[in-house]
C-alpha cells in the first residue's frame, strides 16, 4: 500500500516509505527526464555512481537536487531540471 505521493507536473506519483524520488518514478514506469544527444535515446534515473548530472531535479523549489539521493517526502513538488548542452 503506498503511503504518499510527490507530485511532477500536477501529476501525483504514490511511493512507500524511506524510497528515493528516482525509485519512486522507476516503480511507475518512468524511464528518464533527458536524452543521450548522440543516440537520442533516454536516460536512466540511475547512473550507479552516485554523482552523475542525470538525475538533477528541482526539489522543493532547490535547483540541482539529485533524484537517486534525495528521500521522497509527502507532497513535495518536484521537477525536471533540463541542463543546457555544452
């Protein structure tokens, strides 16, 4: 049974307890926010290292906020942060 939700876009994403917000989208099917130019292919949520530029999100209002790191809480409002290519 999930127990909140954040929200993307006024879209509400449920989630259990102590999940990442990266977790909390994979659980709904949600492959990535960015594309790899070259390939034009999605990029994953999770990178497995911990400090890639991926998973940046704005988290509570805070710009630059890694989704794979940051603990999910009630009604937060989260979005996509696009980076400018180099």
């Amino acid at each position: 049974m999930y127990k909140s939700y954040l929200k993307i876009k006024a879209q509400k994403f449920f989630f259990e307890c102590n999940m990442s917000i990266a977790t909390a989208l994979i659980c709904h099917e949600r492959k990535g926010f960015r594309n790899i130019q070259v390939l034009q292919k999605s990029r994953g949520l999770l990178c497995i290292i911990g400090s890639c530029s991926d998973v940046f999100f704005f988290i509570g209002g805070v710009e630059n906020q890694q989704g794979c790191m940051m603990l999910a809480e009630k009604g937060i409002l989260v979005k996509p942060q696009t980076l400018n290519p180099l």
